[in-house]
C-alpha cells in the first residue's frame, strides 16, 4: 500500500498546509502564486532576500495589448497572452541602488522560477522590512582586565589557536572589576 503525502497516523506536514492558508491573502496583493512569496530567498537569493521582499504583484488591465518585440502576438503561455506584470518590492536603504541593478537578473529568475514570463519589471519602496527585529548594535569590546584575566586562565594550553578563541570567549563571560 503506498502513502501518498500522509503519515501513518493519517496526520500531514505541516508544510502540505501553509500555501493553502496564505493563498486567499495573498491573492489581494496579486499573488496567483503564492511561491513568489514562500520561496523568496530562494528565488531571489540570501542577499537581495536579507534587504527585499516582494509585496504585490501589479497586473496590467486586461484591454492592453500584448505584442512581441517582432510585432506578433504573443505566444500561448499561463499568462493567456497578457503583458507581463509589475512586482512590487519593498527594499531597506541603500540596498535599493543594487538592487536596482539586479533588477534583469532577479525578473529573470522570478520567471525562470515560475516557468513562464510572468514579471516584466520591478517597482521598488524604500521602506523598512515587515516583521524584522531591528539591527541591534556591536557588543562593547571586553575591558582589558578582563583580556588579562582570560589570557592568565589559558596559559597552560600549548595549540596557539585554541588559546586565541578561549581567550576572545573568557574575556567576553568573565566578570572582572
């Protein structure tokens, strides 16, 4: 007998669950798919996911027309023949620059992703990322009494290495007057 997607108690991952969840809000910004969303850093990579995330897709009113750079109509694909959308995407700061100039590549893997030409440009906020704890500021470096009392700890340890990084970890736990 073959178990398809269940687990032997009849329960399912949680996973299964999730798309089917966010779909109905998601539809509201324009998402008919809801991986743009849940599969961003993938899509879009660690570093432009760290400072960008999409918020709504923006579709094109249904009388435009959409013609091929050589003046055809365009081929039959998901999108029936429409112009490809706008993606919007909130971006932190300075990041927007960059981002700005992977705009062909990230369109690029977005459609690639999808498996049809679905975006056709990128519209950037600037704007802070939802749901982020804030940046929190370097820890002080250790007191020097405290480097020294950790440097007197390892004295006896041989591998030159091991000393370095317990010394570094001793001066940052260790309270010292």
């Amino acid at each position: 007998m073959a178990v398809t997607g269940r687990t032997r108690y009849g329960g399912r991952p949680l996973a299964d669950w999730v798309d089917g969840c966010i779909a109905p809000a998601l539809a509201r910004y324009g998402f008919g798919e809801v991986d743009i969303v849940s599969g961003w850093a993938d899509i879009a990579g660690p570093r432009v996911a760290a400072f960008a995330e999409p918020v709504e897709i923006k579709w094109p009113r249904r009388g435009a027309a959409f013609k091929t750079p050589k003046g055809g109509d365009a081929p039959s694909e998901p999108g029936g023949g429409r112009p490809p959308a706008t993606l919007v995407v909130r971006v932190e700061g300075a990041f927007a620059l960059e981002l700005q100039h992977l705009a062909p590549l990230l369109i690029e893997r977005i459609n690639a992703h999808l498996g049809w030409r679905c975006i056709g440009k990128l519209a950037l906020r600037q704007a802070p990322l939802a749901g982020r704890p804030p940046r929190r500021a370097a820890a002080p470096p250790p007191k020097p009494a405290a480097v020294a009392a950790a440097q007197d700890l390892t004295g006896g340890i041989d591998d030159e290495a091991l000393r370095a990084a317990l010394v570094r970890l001793g001066a940052r736990t260790l309270k010292v007057r």
